[in-house]
C-alpha cells in the first residue's frame, strides 16, 4: 500500500472507533458494524493500532467470539438489528425516489438474512455443574 492510503485506513480506523464508541452509549446507533469497519481499517493501516485494537475491551466484548466463531449472542443480534429496521423502514417511508427505496429495501433484507442465516446465535452460558470434590463438570 501506498504511504497516503496506510494513514488514510488509520485516520477512517479512529472515526470508525469513535462512532461505534458512542454507540455503545447511544443505543440507536449500532456498535458492532462499526466496530468491524475499525477492525477492517486498521488491519490495512497499522499493524500496531491493529494490535493495540485486538487487546482492547470493545473488541473483547463486541467481537471477538464474530470473528474467532462467527457467532454472536441474541441479545446482540436484535440490540443490533432492531434500531438499524427501524431506521431503515423509516428511510424507506419517506424516500420518494424508487431505486433508493429498491436498495433500502435490499439493505434490509440482506441484513437480516445475514444475521439469521450466516452469523450463528451463541448459545447462553449455562450454570456450571460443581461436584462435589469441587471439579466443574461441564
């Protein structure tokens, strides 16, 4: 890659990074698909800011098990899909343009397949059974 595009993924990388961190405090705007642009973008910018950004608790908590599983919890799923349809449907409703309404309604559909067909539901986590010499026995 070229030294203008390197510094171009990590300058997109942070704005990426910077949305999807005020969605983890706004829950109308999604943190997940923002968080995988960050992924994206600093794999192509920056090795280190890469690193860095694999070691920190958003990817942790948000993507982690997508990538290493291609799974994702339900709660999740529907945190994330919810707000997006509905944001979605209402972009719809008031487009009057037909081809922006064809592709809006392509994002949706594509959407939720993807999120019902391709990304696996993690199951939730149990209890763990103890015995009783105190071994787990999962």
């Amino acid at each position: 890659m070229s030294k203008i595009t390197k510094p171009f993924f990590v300058l997109l990388g942070f704005i990426f990074l910077t949305v999807a961190a005020v969605g983890v405090v706004m829950p109308i705007l999604p943190t997940t698909p923002f968080l995988l642009l960050t992924l994206f973008c600093f794999a192509r910018g920056s090795e280190r800011f890469h690193r860095w950004f694999l070691g920190t608790k958003l990817y942790k908590k948000y993507l982690q098990s997508v990538v290493r599983d291609k799974t994702m919890p339900m709660k999740t799923k529907l945190v994330i899909c919810l707000p997006v349809t509905v944001m979605l449907l209402a972009a719809f409703r008031f487009t009057p343009v037909w081809p922006a309404r064809v592709l809006i309604a392509g994002a949706l559909l594509f959407k939720w397949y993807y999120f019902l067909f391709v990304l696996k539901t993690k199951p939730p986590a149990g209890p763990v059974s103890v015995t009783t010499d105190g071994s787990s026995c999962d």
